[in-house]
C-alpha cells in the first residue's frame, strides 16, 4: 500500500496516487500499438528495487516503457525491444534539479556531470539571472537537442538590468517597472515556471522589497514560483526570510528559499529556529519550500567579498584609483569579515581566475603570499580587489556548519539541488558539487550516515521537485509517466570528486532514461540527446529529434 507524500501542501496540490482516466486511456493505447507488431513495449527493466518517488516502501518489481513513458510496474507480463535485468538495483524516477546555473547547456549539450549523477530535469535561470528571450532559448535549444529536460525561472536581476540600463541603486521609475513587468510576463507566457532572484548580486541587491512584490505579482497570476537567493544567509537571515514570505503572501504564489544554509560561525545552529520560521509561515496557509546541496562550502564569485555599492555602475576600477574611496572599501571589508566570524579569506578558495590560472585551486591567503611575497591581511584585500580589477573569479567558500547541513537535509520540504552549471571536463577547480550531490546524498547522507531513508532521498530527488514546481507527468514512476528514470546501485552510488581534485564523476549508476532514451548506461554517457523543454503550461515536442549516439 502506498502512503500519501510526508509534505504539508495542500489537497488540491498535484496527487501521486490518483491516475486520471486520461492516462490509463494513454496507456492501453500505447499496449495496443505495440500488441499490433508483436512486442509489447520498447524497454522493460526487469527485477529491480521500484522507488516511485511518492515517498512510499520501496517494493521489488519491473519497469515497462513505451512511446517515452512508463507503461507498466510491478510484475510485468509480455516482451520488449529489449530487456535488461536490473537486479540488486534501485529503480526511481529521473532526478530533478531545481537549482542549477546551466544555462551553459547551450554549448555543453551533454551536459554529462548531471546525467552521470542521476540528474533528468534542469531548472535554470537561478539567483536572478536567466535568458531575457526565454522563447527564443527554448526554441533554439529544441533545433540543437540535448540529453536533460530543461525548464527555466525568469531572472529578476535579468529584467531590471534590461530596464534599468546601467543606473542600479534606485527605485525603478513607473515606466521602467512597467517594462521589467512586461519582460516578466512575456518569459511566463513562453513557458517560465516562475521568477527567481539574487538579492546579494547586482542589480538585485538594490531592488526595494515592493519593487520584487508587484514583479511578482505577475508570475503569481500565471502560476509560477519565487525562488529567492535572499539578501542575508547569515545574523539577518530572519529578515531575509520575512521578505520572502512577505512577497510570497502578496503574490498569491508558492516560494521557494534557495540553497538553505547558515553561513559563517556567527550564523551557525540556529537550523531549528530557521525551520520554525519557515513551518510558522506553512501555518499561516503559505506554500515555502527549500533546496540544499550537500556541501559544507558554497560557490559564487570572488567579487561578493567586495561591498556592493563599489561595484555598482561598472565604476569599481575608478573608485578603487580613488584613494580615499579605496581607503573606504578597505574598512567596510574589514567589517563583513569581522561580522562574519572569521579572522581572515583563508575559507575562500580561488576556482576560476582566467587572467592568471596559477592561482585556480589557492585560497586566496595562500594567493596573496605566491603574488604579493605575504599572506597578511592587508595583502588579502589587494588580491582580491585586484582579481575584481582584472576580471573577476569564481571561488568556493567554506563557511557552513554540517549539523546544520543535516538539520535542513532531514526536513520534509527539503529538496536536492546542486547550484551548479554544465562542467567542461578539467576546466578550472570548480566546486564539486557539480559532479556529485545527488550521488553524495545517496551515499553519505542515506548509506553511511543514515540522515536520510532511501525513499526518502529519492522523493526529495523527484516527487517533491516536480510537485514544487509544476513539472508535469516527471518526479513518480507510474502509468502514464514520462519515462525519465534512474537505476543505480544503493550499495556503491558514490561521489567521486573533491574539492581539490573536483573532476570526477559519480558512480554507481546502472542506467539512466530521459524520455525512455537510455542515456548512461553502466557510468558512461553514451550520446543519447533526448531531453525536452519542460514549460509550465505543460506542453511538450515530440520525440523526432532524437539524436543517436553515434551522431552527438
């Protein structure tokens, strides 16, 4: 018997139990084609471990799939195409990313180190910043093909650059609201499944809490989400989540509180309190969830160790010659470090520096002693404004608690997600995470540590995301399913990469489908390019451009 999702939505959210009468209509049209030449389905994986991603025991059992979708579970009579004995195997709905930067996929079309974790469906355009053009991206995207779903947010910081040109700290003027309002129904109307935004970046950070209400209040009426990389993750997170709140009450909208965390000692084990926060305001009949990546250390750019007010207007390089505003910038580093609890940059890690490489893989001590010939604080600051002056970089920092970690992880609204882009193979030293959190929940957090029940890690994979979101027919194995699954060994899933040696991709994944196109097959991408845009009015292409194998 199944039981209902462990979450506290509403009824008149999406159901994992009930099979409308449309589907069961699909699926004995999709057994009558194939009874017609002789074969009952395309793929059946046979003698598996079934997690159906709802959050129910886990039963032994078979996969049917036809057509792209999941025809049959449990024991499953007839022939196939093809047959494979998944044994010893979990078999689970695709992963579903809700937080990544993958807009890179345009260039990376594999996108290899999440098919290679289990990972089917990407949400991008994260943190306040996504393609403006949404259906021009989504449009060229389908004329090129590629192996994940695709969905994306609309990025508030996207709009208000494009409306505000270059001129951030301010309100916007009427005509420009009204343009960034129109930028942001145009990208919902195109299939946006909500709005995020970045509100410690540019130019969101200058973004006034009723300038984010009345944006959001067009992806409300449409049926969208906010997402929100808040302003404080640290001693204000409070305030930080009260705006979310906020907009998400006077929006009429679902939200969702990107990469939970506490960052920095000060911040540290108040996770309850947070939760308690978050619960008060489901009480009050709001709809918040959360993501998390399972990591103790994050991954931005250098640049946000600078105040933003000196970055703003692309005029940082004329007030840092400015010595009196240099003198100023100086002294309000040495105040968001001491607000921080820590003495010094050594938890901030250099991943990506393309004007000097050398320093790719150094915290930025260790960075300042190799350029500077000292490690001292004052030489810390001068690296890092002088990266910002030749470029900028990308970094990981160190700055979380792992009891905090596994206090939002254990959570019932929690969902898994990376915050990563596509990886090129090799590149830089970027965060692991990239490569490996699915895989790592699955094997720290669930067989190791035991944080976590395996259906459970996979519900917050999949069923959860694709509820949160509105991701229709993905996140649950049953009739009628889009056929994105996952078969992966629970014994040696496995994280591979580090976060000195990040380049490593999980293993431990048998196979995984994307729209019933085998994709990895024994740990190895084998080219498949099957993925689907996934808009929120639920539309969908057909399978005619899958691309071979031998063609990707």
């Amino acid at each position: 018997m199944h039981r209902p999702v462990a979450s506290s939505f509403h009824s008149k959210d999406v159901s994992f139990t009930n099979i409308p009468v449309r589907k069961l209509l699909l699926t004995f049209a999709l057994t009558l084609t194939f009874l017609a030449r002789g074969e009952n389905y395309d793929l059946i994986l046979r003698n598996g471990q079934i997690i159906d991603g709802t959050g129910a025991p886990a039963y032994h059992g078979d996969v049917a799939i036809a057509n792209g979708r999941v025809a049959a579970l449990g024991k499953v009579d007839g022939t196939a195409k093809r047959e494979i004995d998944v044994v010893g195997n979990v078999i689970a709905p695709g992963f579903i990313d809700v937080h990544t930067h993958a807009e890179d996929i345009e260039t990376l079309p594999l996108a290899e180190n999440f098919l290679r974790m289990g990972v089917t469906s990407l949400v991008l355009g994260n943190c306040g910043s996504s393609k403006l053009d949404l259906g021009k991206f989504y449009n060229d995207m389908e004329r090129k093909t590629f192996s994940p779903n695709i969905a994306s947010l609309v990025g508030h910081g996207t709009v208000r650059a494009k409306a505000m040109g270059g001129s951030f700290d301010r309100p916007p003027s009427a005509a420009e609201l009204a343009k960034m309002k129109s930028y942001v129904a145009k990208a919902m109307d195109d299939g946006a499944v909500g709005m995020s935004t970045g509100l410690i970046y540019l130019p969101g950070t200058f973004a006034k809490t009723d300038e984010l209400v009345e944006v959001a209040k067009v992806v409300g009426a449409r049926g969208g989400i906010y997402t929100s990389h808040m302003r404080d993750e640290g001693t204000h997170i409070d305030d930080s989540l009260s705006e979310v709140f906020h907009i998400a009450r006077e929006g009429h909208m679902r939200a969702e509180v990107s990469h939970i965390k506490l960052s920095g000692p000060t911040s540290w084990h108040r996770s309850e309190q947070v939760l308690k926060e978050i619960e008060s305001a489901r009480a009050e009949g709001l709809k918040i969830t959360q993501d998390e990546y399972a990591y103790t250390a994050s991954s931005t750019s250098l640049s946000q160790l600078i105040p933003e007010g000196a970055r703003e207007g692309g005029k940082f390089k004329q007030r840092i010659a400015d010595p009196k505003q240099k003198a100023d910038i100086i002294k309000q580093m040495h105040g968001m470090l001491k607000r921080r609890g820590t003495p010094d940059y050594s938890y901030a890690v250099i991943a990506s520096f393309r004007a000097d490489k050398s320093l790719n893989g150094k915290n930025v001590p260790e960075a300042a002693k190799m350029k500077l010939g000292s490690d001292s604080l004052d030489n810390q600051i001068e690296l890092i404004l002088d990266v910002e002056k030749r470029g900028g970089a990308s970094a990981v920092f160190h700055g979380m608690d792992e009891q905090d970690l596994q206090t939002f992880l254990r959570h019932t609204n929690t969902m898994i997600a990376a915050d990563s882009g596509v990886r090129k193979f090799g590149e830089s030293v970027p965060h692991p995470r990239g490569y490996g959190n699915n895989a790592r929940v699955l094997g720290r957090y669930v067989r190791e540590l035991k944080v976590l029940t395996l259906e459970d890690a996979v519900r917050k994979m999949t069923g959860l995301p694709a509820m949160s979101f509105q991701l229709k027919d993905r996140g649950v194995l049953k009739p009628g399913a889009c056929a994105d699954i996952a078969v992966f060994d629970p014994a040696t899933v496995t994280d591979n990469g580090t976060y000195k040696d990040p380049h490593h991709y999980s293993t431990g994944f048998k196979l995984v489908l994307v729209n019933g196109a085998i994709t990895v097959e024994n740990d190895k991408h084998i080219g498949a390019r099957n993925g689907e845009v996934l808009r929120l009015n639920g539309s969908r292409k057909s399978h005619a451009h899958l691309v071979s194998p031998r063609q990707s």
